[in-house]
C-alpha cells in the first residue's frame, strides 16, 4: 500500500515523500546496507562479474550510539517537587521500560532525525460521548517513518498522524492514529481528538476494515473509532535534534535530519578504504607457486596437505618458459598497512567533526575504531553540540512528564499536581571531573558555605525539601 497515495484519496496533506525516501536512504546507511553500494560486482575481464559484499566500518551507526549513550543515560536525573507525583510519573516510565527505550530511541532519533512519544491511556473505557473513563498510563515510541505532521507553525507539530504496524494470523495491518484539534463550539474552546483507522496491508492491498471488523482482530480489540481528550494540550511530544534540516527543498519541514545526514561523503570514503584495508589482507596473502612434478611423490602421494591453501600449481610449460629455472617460487605481497590507517584516520576526525563531535574523536587502531575517553574542555566542538542537543531534549522530556500526569489525572489518579516543578540534570561527566568537583564540594559543606541539604540535593537528584526532610536529624536541626 502506497501510504501517500492513501492519505491524498482521504484528503489528508502531509509532507512529501521524497523527505521519507531521505529517511530511507539515512537507514541504510545506518544498516550498512546500501543498495548498489555495499553490494557490487567487480567485471574480471573476460564478459563475467564476480559478486561482492564490501567491508562497513559502521560509522553511522556508531556516532548514533555515542549520542544516544551522551543525551540520555543512567546518570540523568529527572526530579520531581512533588512526591505523590514524582511517584506516580516514575512509576509509569519503568511500566513503559524507559530507561532501555529512551535510550533506544534517541539512538533512532540521531539515525533518522525524529522521533514520537504518544501518551495513551491503556484499557481505557469511553462513554458514549467519546470521553476517557478508568485505564492505565502508557507510552508508544514512533519513529521517523511512521510520523506524518498535518498541521505545523514555526516547526512546531501541532497535528500529526502516527501509523502502527501490526501483524495477525500472516496478515498485515496499518492502524492510523490521527492526533487533530476540533472546536468545541458550546464551550467556545478547542480540544484534541484522536481518530484511529484500520487498514489491512497484507500483499499491498490498502483495504480499510470497519470498527466491527477489527473488533475481531485482538491486537484491535477494544481500541476506540474516537477519543475526546477534553484538552486543548496534545498527546504526543516531537523530539529531534537540534538541527536545521537542510535535506528538504521546503525550509518549513518540522522535522529533523539524521545526525550523519551531511557526512554521507565521508561514510562512503571511510567504507572504501576500510573495504581496500579488508582486502589487503586477502588478496596479500602468501603465495608460493609450485611445478607438477613437486607436487607428488614418485608413488603419486600428495606432497603437501590438499587443504593448504598457500600452494598453488602452475602449468607445467609455464616453468619451462619462463626466465625462472626454479621449480618452486614464492611470493610476497607488501600490505599497505600505514597508508590505509592515516586515510581512515583523515576521515574519522572529518567524519566526527561533521557530526558535531569536533576531531580526535575516533581513532583507527589494530584493525578497529577506538573512541576517546578523555574529559572535554567547554570550549570544544562537542560541549557544544551536546548542548545544544540538550535544550530541546529537556524541553521533550518536561512536556513528556507533564503529558503524563495530564493523562492520570484524566483517568481519575488521586493527588496529581500538574504545576508541580520539574527538573532534569544531564549527565556532564564527560564535561568535568565529577570526582574532584564531588570533592570540593564536600570541602564547602565541611567549611559551611554549602549545606547538606544544597550537596545532597545536587548529588542525589532531589529538591533541596527533599533532601532536607532525609538527613539525620541532627543535621536537620544544624540546618
């Protein structure tokens, strides 16, 4: 089923699909698997071609798993003022395994550019009128292909289409979620209502089934035709880098691009010379060319073990007429060794330096890509980046909270305070030496100027009342 050609006989206007094509061609690259590329035939000469499988070194990949682990890992913090609240949202993200998931989709946001979390309510009943009543809080995580804004200003989705694909009994189905705000003229104010479509997929047939018919099927069963949120804040949260997508000729794409989208040309150099170093080792292997009559011995048993791959039988006129008289000829073939490391070398630091991790990130060793480790300095390339990165993920994962507790609050959870004050604290390990910071801190709460409360709050991820209300009590009444 042509998704686009389905979403123009609906009337639905999206983005072009050449931006999904785009995304596409960043997948493969991320896979290692470009089509006519890593799959080439080499022409021997003689009206044949050999087929060949070319060496990756994995790069995408690799700076898309170093920015994921950098954005969002064990060390970032996420505090909540309120207990009862702090409680309840933390709850609903192990539920929804976030803290493996998170991490998972970052790593696909940095690969494609973008991805979706949309808060729904799990086992939800809706009354006749189409309001939410009882359920469960839980989170879809989406990816770039399957998000389809159809209402945006100043790069902001404020409407969108979210496809779920699902498969049962060898049939493949589509569930089109579509997120859209409708007047609700009595009360003269706007809300979200979240439209849900089945369509059947299986051999690229798109046939839309009815509610009743998907009512049969159990990974629908129970889902909803329409839902009224009662709320004018949607459901879902964007997150993409913090980049200008310069992939689309339409400069208003909401979008992201890949985090490697600009480094293409370096990936495909860095796969040709790693694919060259490959095959050094291959084609240099020893040889040593042997005439007929060395081969046996004058009972016709084999000389050299058959399985021996370093012996090779030339003709037996070839020795005759050659300058050579010796029987027995090796070869050596010199690797190229240095020269291939310092053009991978070369291209890593422009490959890291494109991406947004400055050089010396990556470096070629003994056959294979070691990162650095080192602590950066703030005026690098990569504080930066990663900076910059950050104020739109603290933006995601405030608006992800809150949309969560709008949500249990909707179905009903007890004591919820939507206004409560949220903070998240990013891992900067790699940034300062926590230990000695660490240090110096306990330094300032034994001299006074930092008190225990300010230094536990700091280091234990929790507001300063938080921290206050869990020291000895002692030291409470020092405070």
């Amino acid at each position: 089923m042509n998704i686009f050609s389905y979403f123009k006989n609906k009337g639905i206007d999206t983005l072009d699909s050449r931006f999904y094509r785009q995304i596409e061609v960043w997948r493969s690259w991320y896979n290692s698997d470009v089509r006519k590329f890593h799959k080439y035939k080499v022409y021997r000469g003689n009206g044949t071609s050999v087929k060949c499988t070319r060496y990756a070194l994995g790069m995408a990949k690799k700076v898309c798993e170093d920015m994921a682990d950098l954005l969002l890992n064990e060390r970032v913090t996420i505090t909540i003022a309120d207990e009862d609240t702090d409680s309840f949202v933390k709850r609903v993200l192990t539920e929804n395994t976030w803290e493996e998931l998170g991490n998972e989709y970052q790593e696909w946001k940095s690969a494609l550019g973008t991805v979706a979390y949309v808060v729904y309510i799990k086992d939800a009943v809706v009354d006749k009128s189409g309001r939410m009543i009882g359920g469960s809080v839980g989170i879809n995580y989406v990816e770039a292909a399957n998000i389809y804004p159809t209402s945006w200003q100043n790069k902001v989705i404020t409407e969108c289409i979210f496809a779920f694909h699902k498969a049962y009994k060898r049939k493949k189905y589509v569930l089109f979620q579509n997120h859209r705000i409708e007047d609700i003229p009595s009360e003269d104010r706007k809300q979200y209502v979240i439209e849900n479509t089945v369509v059947e997929n299986t051999a690229g047939v798109g046939k839309e089934l009815t509610p009743e018919q998907w009512e049969e099927i159990p990974v629908f069963c129970g889902l909803a035709e329409r839902i009224e949120t009662d709320s004018d804040q949607p459901l879902f949260i964007i997150d993409r880098l913090n980049m200008v997508n310069n992939a689309d000729e339409d400069t208003t794409n909401p979008m992201g691009i890949s985090l490697f989208a600009n480094g293409i040309d370096v990936i495909r150099k860095l796969d040709l010379e790693y694919d060259s170093y490959a095959n050094e080792f291959s084609l240099g292997r020893k040889r040593i060319f042997v005439a007929p009559e060395l081969l046996t011995t004058q009972n016709g048993d084999a000389v050299f073990d058959p399985e021996d791959t370093v012996f090779y039988e030339l003709p037996e006129d070839y020795f005759k007429n050659s300058e050579s008289k010796e029987s027995m000829h090796e070869v050596n073939m010199e690797l190229r060794i240095e020269e291939h490391s310092k053009a991978i070398n070369d291209d890593l630091n422009w490959f890291s330096l494109k991406c947004g991790f400055g050089t010396e990130r990556y470096k070629f060793e003994s056959g294979g890509v070691k990162t650095a480790t080192e602590v950066i300095s703030e005026n690098s390339d990569m504080y930066r980046s990663l900076q910059k990165h950050e104020l739109v993920l603290e933006r995601v994962l405030i608006q992800l909270i809150q949309t969560i507790i709008r949500a249990g609050i909707s179905i009903g959870i007890p004591d919820l305070n939507e206004d409560t004050d949220i903070t998240i604290s990013f891992d900067d390990s790699i940034i300062e030496d926590k230990t000695s910071e660490r240090q110096s801190d306990r330094q300032d709460v034994s001299m006074g100027v930092m008190s225990l409360a300010e230094y536990r709050s700091k280091w234990y991820g929790e507001t300063v009342e938080q921290a206050q209300k869990k020291l000895p009590e002692q030291a409470a009444v020092i405070e």
